[in-house]
C-alpha cells in the first residue's frame, strides 16, 4: 500500500510546477533519440553544462544512423566539455546497437536496460520523457523528495515502487519533470525550503520536525558528493582525452600532458585504463583517441 503522503494532491505538485518550471531545451521534444542523448548528458553532468552542448551535439548527430557512423574519436571530440569521456563511448554503442536493431531506440524497458551504459534512471526517463509511459524516475532529487515525503529510509527497491506509485497515470511526462524540479528548487539537500513546497503539510520528515538523521541523507540514489577530483585519475583521464582531441600523444609526453610530469609510471598505468574502455588506442608508443 502507498503510504498517504505519495498519494495526496498530485494536483498541487502540477499546479506549483507549471509556474515555476525550469526552460530546459529537451523539453520541447520527444524524439526518443534526443530524450536518450540528454539522459546519457545529464548523467553527472550539472543542468547547465548539458544544455549549452545538447543542441549542437544533436545537430552533428541526429539519428543513431549518424552517430553509429562516425568513428568514437569524432564523438569523443564533440563530448568536449561534458566530462566522464566514456558516456560518449557508450552512446557510440548505444547508437551501433539501436542501427543493427533496424534504428529505433526501443521503446521497453529491457531493450534501454540492453544498452551500453543505461542504468535504471536513464532507461525509466527515455519511457517517460519520449513516450509518456507511465515510470517514475529516480535520481538524486526525486529520491530525496520521495524519502522526506515517506520520512523513511528507502532502499533501491523501496525507492523505486514508491516512485512508480506517485506517477498519476496518464502524466508521467509532467510529473517526473515537476520532481526534478521540486527536488532541485526546494527539497534541496542542504537548507530544504520546506516553506515553498506544495505539498509539506504531506511530509511525513517535515510534519516530524525534521529529525536528525534526515531520511534522505541515507536513501537510495541520495549518497553524498564524488571522491575529490583533483589529483584523481580521472583528472589525468581528463587531460589526456582533451590533448588527444588536438593531437596525438607520445608515450615520452603523456606524463606532462596528464599533468604529472614527475610520475610518469602512473600516467602510463592511467593511460592503460582509457585503452582497456576502447577510448584510446596505443599504436606504438604514440596515443590517440579510438
């Protein structure tokens, strides 16, 4: 059974949300392959950042057609900006999977879950946002809402029927872009504006008087921020994939372009990794994107 507070005034959560939404530009469309583009984006990617390269990528690559047929360097070239290089392999795979497929993005859940890279975030938001299938999506912001709104601990599973069960059948596409929003404006995860939200006489953490620890803190799809970057081997990762969007790179020089040019032994091991993807080939000594 839902609990009441996933089940009381959709309404009011639809009505605060058509004054107060965000102008996204992916919200103007349900072409499944944009929808399927700006989820592989959006995966730890800030908002912004998605929507100043979605329309220009989508211009290079408007069909599974016309990505499938470029090589991955060219994709990995206009990935530039987007970070976590190896979502532009897995949509390169996306795209070469969905063309053998006869070149429809499928429209089930299995058939997105077969997909290089697509989680169940991805696969339930390209149901959602391209063909209005009623699926409650999960990431951080729904999955804080959901957990205050419950004022419980939710597990993956939990977390996910809940979500399923707030959908009002027939408006997937609205509700799920209403939470994002609620959970990005006001059920923030720091200083939640509990004032502004629609439906806090409905939360169950609110009506509690927000007790410590707060649900959300420890629910699924709500963990905390990322290791530090700074110094990581993503950050070498980075560096090497965006000297290699200009140039090759010799084995004499991958140190200095990775930005430790005292530990040369550790930028050759990283550089292994961006080969072992399939991101980076090793012709000799000489390195360039695949």
């Amino acid at each position: 059974m839902v609990p009441p507070p996933l089940t009381a005034r959709p309404e009011a959560v639809l009505a605060w949300w058509e004054h107060r939404r965000r102008d996204l530009p992916w919200r103007q469309t349900r072409d499944p392959w944009a929808v399927l583009v700006c989820e592989v984006m959006a995966q730890q990617t800030q908002v912004a950042r998605v929507a100043e390269r979605w329309g220009p990528f989508l211009e290079r690559f408007p069909t599974p057609a016309a990505l499938a047929a470029e090589p991955v360097a060219e994709v990995v070239r206009w990935w530039s900006g987007l970070g976590y290089n190896r979502r532009a392999l897995n949509l390169h795979r996306c795209a070469s999977t969905i063309v053998d497929q006869g070149g429809r993005v499928p429209g089930d859940l299995d058939g997105l879950l077969a997909l290089s890279g697509i989680g169940p975030y991805t696969a339930r938001a390209v149901l959602a946002f391209a063909f209005e299938r009623d699926h409650g999506i999960v990431d951080t912001n729904t999955a804080r809402v959901l957990a205050r709104w419950a004022g419980e601990r939710l597990g993956p599973k939990a977390v996910q029927n809940l979500a399923d069960a707030a959908v009002p059948t027939g408006r997937a596409w609205a509700w799920n872009q209403a939470m994002l929003d609620l959970g990005a404006r006001v059920c923030t995860r720091r200083d939640p504006r509990c004032g502004d939200c629609p439906v806090v006489e409905h939360c169950a953490w609110w009506s509690a008087g927000r007790p410590e620890p707060d649900p959300a803190h420890r629910t699924a799809g709500t963990s905390g921020g990322q290791s530090t970057f700074a110094g990581s081997d993503r950050q070498g990762r980075g560096r090497l994939v965006d000297a290699l969007r200009s140039s090759d790179v010799a084995v004499r020089d991958l140190a200095l372009a990775m930005g430790w040019p005292d530990d040369p032994l550790r930028a050759q091991r990283v550089a292994g990794t961006l080969v072992a993807d399939g991101l980076v080939t090793d012709r000799g000594g000489t390195y360039r994107l695949a």
